[in-house]
C-alpha cells in the first residue's frame, strides 16, 4: 500500500464502522478494506504455454501432475513431458467467476477474523471501564421474565475536575438524588418513583461487606433524612437498598450510582438533552442561566440545570425533583430516538460514557449484563414510563417545615401498586385479553384440585376459613392449610403448565381474576405432592365471596410519562 493509501486507511474512524444487523437489532463492528486495496483481488496472468513455468516445478520435470487444493498463487503452465516426447493434458480451468468467488469468501473470511479480534478487544476495553461494588441485597443477574426493580441514585460527592462548584463540600457522598425504577414483568411499562432527600425516615441496621470478605453491622440511626443512608457511618448502597424496602415495602434488585461527572459526560455522549424553560433562569448558585423557551444541554450546563433548586417552583427539593424528572423523560426520548440508535459515532461515545460514569451492583457488573437490562428497559414505550414522587407532607414534628414524610393516606397505594406490578398508565388492550385468555380452557373437576393455601391478606384465620369453605362447600378436598406469608395486596395462584385446568377451576369457584394466575412452578403439599399456591391478598373479602380485581387499578398520582416534553416552571 502507498503512504496516501495508509494514511486514509488509518484515519478512519472506529465509530463509522459499527454497523445494525437488521436480523437482530444490535450494532456489530465491521471492518472493510482499505482505501488503496481491492476487496477482491485480480487473477494472475498465465504462465507462457511452451517454454516452461516462470518457477521451477517442486516435483522435477518428469514428475507426475499432483491434485492440490486452489491456491492464491496460480499454478505453473504445464511443461512437455521429454521423456516420453508427449504433452500431458492441461487441468481444466476454473471459471473466472469461481475465482472471484474464492478470492472474496477469503477475503471475508480474513475480514470476520480481523473484525472479531478487534470487536472482543473493544469489548473488554468497555468491561474494564466499569466499576462494581458487592454489595448485600444484590441479586446474581436478573430474569427476562421478571419485573426488575433498580434504584438509580446520584451523589453529591464532588469527583473530578471542574466539580468544585458543586454538592457539599468534603461530602462523604450521600444520596442526593434517588429514583426506584420498576420494569413490569412483561415489558409494556415501567414507573420512575422519585424518593426526596429530604424525606424523613427510619435508617435501618445494614451489613457492608469489607474487603477480607467478611460483614460489618451498621447501626441504624432513627428519624433522620433519607439522604444519609448512602455515605453517612460508612453505609453503601446495600445500605439504600434496605431503607427503600423498609419504606416502601419494595424489594430492591439492584442499583445503579453516578456522581456529577456522569451528568456531564452522558449528556454530551448523546449530543446534548433538549429541556424547556417558562421563564428567564439566572441562578448564581448553580450557574444555570437560560432564557425562557426551549433548549439543548449538556455538559457543565446539563449538570447546573439538574442542581438548580432555587429556580422553579417554590425553590425546594419537590421543585427540583420534577425538574429532574423533566430531563430524565427528554433523556430517555434521545435515547431511543433513531438519530441516537442509527448513528454509531454517538452510541461509542455513549457506551464509552456510560461504562465510564456508572458504579453498579455485581449481580449486573458486566458489559454483557448491563446490554441486556438496557435492552429489556427499552422494550417499554416512551408513553407507559411514568414519573412519580413518593406522595408527602410536610413534617408535622417541625414548627417551620423543611423536611417531609411519607403521606400515610397516599403513599401504600403507590407502593402497593409497584409491589404488584401494577401500571400508572393504560397499556395495550392486547395485554389485557392476555390475561383473559388463562380462564379460557378445560377445567379439572373440584375433587381433582390440588392446592396449598397461605394467608397474606393480614387478616387472621383467612387461610382456614377459605380451607373449610372449599372443602365442605365446594368439594376442593385435596386442599391443605399452610399458614401465614408476607402480606400482599392481591390474591395469586401459582401453578405449573400442567395443572392450567386445575387453576381455572379454583379461579372459577374462587371468583379470581385473570391476573391473579401466574404460570410457574407448584410445589409439594403435606403428603408430597404437586399442588398449586395460593396465596390470600388484601383483595380477599372473605371466604365464599368471589375476589374482585378492583385493588389492580392504579392510584391516582400525580405524574408525568416519557413521550411528553414538560416547561419547567
């Protein structure tokens, strides 16, 4: 290759050769050839017919022809046999075609060798760039069949250069911004339950593990902000993870951190975040200034924009909140846009980016895992992702409020509604007839139901009752009593695909909902036996009275979805 021919091979660009694999979705690395070469090669010309090969023949001239495979280098012309005075006959020649052929399926071959040493060599290089932390709580992975539950949360540790302006200075990294990301167990929607910093709660007693691998306890610390579970007394994210469950009641999967740098770099890697203002922004505290209308941030001005809490609404951290889920909604629009998914220069710099500006959980520290939660994150539409803040009042312990609590009225419903996989926003009707379908079937007669009873209605002796009711009223005799579970907001009944007939049954005698069935696993009863489960929820009225499906409508919040652009006020 000729030194112009080198220089423009080199200056390519490794993001302009990442292309979509339209049979799978996912960008793929692929090398082509370089500027100054063919990718397919021309043929040779043949040697002189009469006066020998250009290159001695291996064999000697009186050898016989040897049958060898094709070769790059054409074969020699066959010389005259001087022994014998006669011509030996001339090999067939192959097309120019099937030259061509071969000369590209090698050269493709090279290339997909080439490509894939490279393509593992970047992957690593992303691997590398990630930083995990063990955690206690953390589950190993997540299941494609499973709702997931993240807890994305934002600290005010000041790292990096350019950062001094911003957080509390000599922070020791408390959790300064907090959202609970629930993704529905079939992917159609998804909620982003904000947690305030400044909601009062009790931190509960934690364990961290330490580098020797061995547990350190972590006292609680009663009626304190909830910010201080991450950083304060040495608690990690485990230590979060704990307090959004004794909160909430929600069981945390995993987590997601970033501080100030992550802001900066991710909003640049996607080409800026388009926000909208009401009014004229001037905020000397987090350098935010901006004229009222729309506008494209990012870097030092996405960061100041998420900071700013002296600009909109009444100047408080609730203000705040949906400031931020204001940008997190344009976020994930940019995200998933085409001019974000088709251009491979911008999703390098994101993969570079995000890799780069994120501490995670074990359970999802590789590339390779966290690929595939952001491809189950992206099946949700923009539409069905909802933005809520955990419902408050202001803390009735204070004269002059600047703290709140969780609203006891308001609050469990929202919870619930996570817990249960519940949305905030109508999904397809498609889901819904779904759901209705599992009632649709055969059904096993009642004396053939094989079932395990629990009471997690939190009212007591529901458990007996309903085993007294479907075994001298309703013929259910295989039914067995098995005492209490953690209270749930909706009955359920758990069953393998073989006893589908046997759970229509018991929906039917029991006045269940479709979604009260949840194909599964069953398990043994007292006799060691296969039998269904069912568990008892807040839904159930008593024994004898069918369950209706009213506690699987969602509450009424305050919220705001993806697919909307919002002015902050």
């Amino acid at each position: 290759m000729d030194a112009q021919g080198r220089g423009r091979a080199e200056n390519i660009d490794p993001a302009d050769q990442w292309v979509l694999n339209p049979h799978t979705g996912d960008y793929e690395l692929r090398l082509t050839p370089s500027a100054g070469q063919s990718a397919v090669p021309s043929p040779r010309r043949a040697a002189p017919r009469g006066g020998g090969s250009r290159r001695g023949n291996p064999q000697g001239g009186g050898g016989g022809r040897r049958d060898v495979p094709p070769q790059r280098r054409r074969r020699e012309a066959p010389a005259q046999d001087q022994g014998s005075g006669r011509r030996r006959s001339r090999p067939k020649k192959k097309s120019k075609a099937k030259k061509v052929m071969l000369w590209t399926a090698g050269g493709m071959a090279m290339v997909v060798l080439v490509g894939a040493g490279v393509g593992y060599w970047y992957w690593e290089h992303l691997n590398g760039n990630i930083t995990s932390q063990d955690v206690v709580g953390a589950k190993n992975g997540f299941a494609k069949d499973e709702a997931i539950n993240v807890l994305v949360m934002g600290t005010d540790k000041r790292t990096g250069k350019g950062n001094e302006g911003y957080g509390d200075k000599g922070s020791v990294g408390h959790a300064d911004t907090n959202v609970l990301l629930h993704v529905s167990k079939d992917r159609t929607n998804a909620t982003a339950l904000s947690i305030p910093r400044d909601l009062v709660v009790d931190v509960p007693d934690c364990q961290v593990k330490q580098k020797d691998g061995s547990l350190k306890t972590i006292k609680g610390t009663p009626n304190v902000r909830f910010n201080t579970s991450l950083g304060q007394d040495e608690r990690d994210a485990g230590c979060v993870m704990k307090t959004v469950k004794a909160v909430t009641g929600i069981t945390v999967d995993h987590f997601m951190m970033a501080d100030f740098n992550a802001v900066k770099t991710l909003s640049s890697a996607v080409g800026g975040v388009q926000v909208c203002v009401a009014k004229d922004v001037n905020d000397p505290d987090s350098h935010l200034k901006l004229s009222a209308g729309t506008h494209n941030l990012q870097g030092e001005q996405a960061l100041a924009f998420l900071r700013t809490r002296h600009s909109f609404g009444n100047q408080g951290d609730l203000d705040r909140i949906k400031v931020q889920q204001q940008f997190l909604g344009s976020l994930a629009r940019k995200m998933s846009s085409s001019d974000t998914l088709t251009n491979p220069r911008k999703l390098t710099s994101l993969a570079e980016a995000a890799t780069k500006a994120l501490t995670v959980d074990k359970g999802i520290g590789s590339l390779s895992s966290l690929k595939d939660l952001a491809l189950e994150i992206r099946k949700v539409p923009p539409k069905n992702l909802s933005f809520t803040t955990v419902p408050v009042i202001d803390n009735p312990a204070e004269p002059t409020p600047v703290t709140v609590v969780v609203n006891p009225t308001a609050g469990p419903p929202v919870f619930n509604a996570i817990k249960n996989d519940v949305s905030l926003t109508e999904t397809k009707k498609k889901q819904k007839e779904k759901q209705a379908a599992k009632l649709k079937g055969s059904k096993s007669a009642a004396s053939a139901v094989r079932v395990n009873i629990y009471n997690g209605s939190g009212k007591t002796g529901a458990a007996q009752e309903t085993l007294t009711e479907l075994q001298n009223n309703e013929g259910v005799l295989k039914s067995s009593q098995m005492g209490n579970k953690p209270n749930q907001a909706k009955t359920s009944l758990e069953y393998s695909p073989n006893q589908a007939s046997q759970a229509r049954r018991l929906a039917d005698i029991m006045g269940l909902p479709a979604s009260a069935l949840k194909e599964g696993q069953s398990e043994t009863n007292d006799q060691g036996l296969p039998a269904m489960k069912l568990i008892l929820g807040g839904d159930f009225k008593g024994a004898g009275t069918p369950v209706d499906g009213a506690s699987a409508k969602a509450p009424e919040v305050d919220k705001t979805t993806a697919d909307k652009a919002v002015c902050a006020k």
